[in-house]
C-alpha cells in the first residue's frame, strides 16, 4: 500500500501560529523532510515529536526524491516541511511533489501560515487577482526580464526580499514600475517586531538604503490599466526608452510596454521606430 507524503505548513515567526492538526502530523509521521533539521527540531521538541529528521533542501532535493518514493511506495508515510511557511512555495520541495504526483503518491496538505498571504492581506492591495513572484533573479537577463514583467503586470505582485538585497531589488523595480507605484513592505510578520510599511516603491527604496532586517515580503500594485487610444506614439517611445535606459533589452522593454498599454507589440515597435528617424 502506497503511503502518504504530508506537506505540513509551519510558523512564519510565532509558534502560536502551528495548528493542533500540524502538531499532530509532526508527531505522528514515520520521517520528517527538514529544510533545515536544527531549526526543525526545535520546532519538534516544541511539540514533544520524537520522529527522526532527514534534510531536503534545494542542493540534495534531486538526489534525495528516489530514496524518498521508495519510502512512500513502501507505506511510509512522511512530512515536508520547510524552515518557515508552506513547502516548495519559494523553498524546497516542488521537485518532490511533482514526482510524488507523477508516481501516483498521496500528497496530503496541511494548510498553515505563508508569508505571502499574510502580507497580501495586511498590505491593503487588490487581493482578487494576484501573482506570487517569489524572490527575483540576481542578475543578468533573467533580472531585467523579470522586472519587465512585474512592472507590465496588471495584477497585485508578492515578492520575497532577502534584507541584504532589498536596496537594489527596490531600486530596480522602482526604475521598472516608475517610482511613483504603490507598494507595501512587510517586515518580520507574526513576529514582535512586526511592521508594515506603506508608501511608493520610491519611499521603500530610501527606506532600504538606510538598512532594514529581518523577513521581508514585498506587494506591489499592479501596472495602471492604460487603453491602445490613450497610449501616444511618443508616449510609447518614450516608454520603451526609459526602460532600455534601466538596463532592459529593447525588445524586453518593448514586450513590457505592450504588455502593460495593451498596444500590439508590433505597433510599439512601429512607435519606436519613428522616434528614432
């Protein structure tokens, strides 16, 4: 009989947050996958769980998913966790649960605390329509084509900030989206010193020049929804321009731009073109 792997949601920062169903699953589980098994068993000697550890993280998730089947095919039942949050949303664990639903193995959640929802919802932004980026690109064209998306997107964006990073992902996206775009940052949520700052991606990005610590979760309004009829042909160019000048490719930029006016890319190209004669 196949057995279970349980994806098992854990505190973001107050252990107030564990569900008596996720204390219960952390106890009653043959094996644990820990992100990192120290930070885990902490959490399981919270909870009095004697279950032995076993480390899955994003430099031996590969090796590890054949060992990991054979233990769930043989009846084994298992739970994913991660250091803080829901696994495998931007942390280790999605490889495992692709093979696991591949090879026909129960995957059962356990629903908790993620960070992205807890910021979405404390941020204040649209929550109909929502893209989960995770954390950007560190460099390169991956980063600028990246950025060219987030500032052409219509609906609400979360991103992960690591806190060393968070001065030049906000610079960045402040030069991608315009300076002026609403966002929301989120510092240390559930924790005590828990903050929300609201302002314009410009104000965040001053705010991170002067340092910031901790667990950030950033949410970004969407791009203004702008028609083909009110976007000029200069507008356009001048649009594209701006973006090439931030570091994007002219053909990234010209994506993004049509992207976010709704103007056929052939025709902001078109716009470019004449700007340039």
């Amino acid at each position: 009989m196949s057995g279970t792997l349980v994806v098992v949601a854990t505190p973001i920062g107050n252990l107030g947050d564990l569900s008596p169903r996720a204390a219960a699953a952390l106890c009653e589980v043959d094996l644990v996958l820990a992100e990192d098994t120290r930070r885990t068993g902490r959490l399981l000697a919270h909870v009095g769980s004697e279950v032995p550890q076993r480390s899955l993280h994003g430099h031996n998730e590969r090796a590890s998913i054949d060992e990991v089947l054979a233990r769930l095919t043989g009846g084994a039942r298992i739970a994913l966790v991660s250091d803080a949050g829901t696994p495998a949303v931007s942390d280790p664990g999605a490889r495992l649960l692709a093979a696991c639903a591949q090879a026909g193995v129960r995957i059962e959640p356990v629903p908790g605390p993620s960070a992205a929802l807890a910021a979405l919802v404390a941020s204040g932004l649209p929550t109909d329509r929502v893209v989960l980026e995770g954390f950007l690109p560190r460099k390169g064209r991956a980063r600028r084509e990246r950025l060219a998306q987030v500032a052409g997107e219509a609906r609400t964006v979360v991103l992960f900030v690591a806190p060393h990073r968070a001065a030049a992902d906000l610079d960045d996206l402040a030069q991608a989206c315009g300076s002026d775009r609403t966002a929301v940052l989120c510092r240390e949520l559930t924790k005590l010193h828990e903050e929300v700052v609201r302002g314009d991606l410009g104000e965040l990005m001053e705010r991170a020049r002067a340092g910031l610590r901790g667990e950030l979760t950033l949410v970004v309004a969407g791009a203004a929804p702008v028609t083909a009829e009110q976007a000029t042909d200069a507008e356009l160019a001048a649009d594209v321009q701006a973006r090439v000048a931030a570091g994007d490719s002219r053909r990234d930029a010209i994506q993004a731009v049509a992207a976010a006016t709704g103007v056929p890319k052939r025709a902001v190209y078109q716009a470019v073109l004449d700007a340039d004669r």
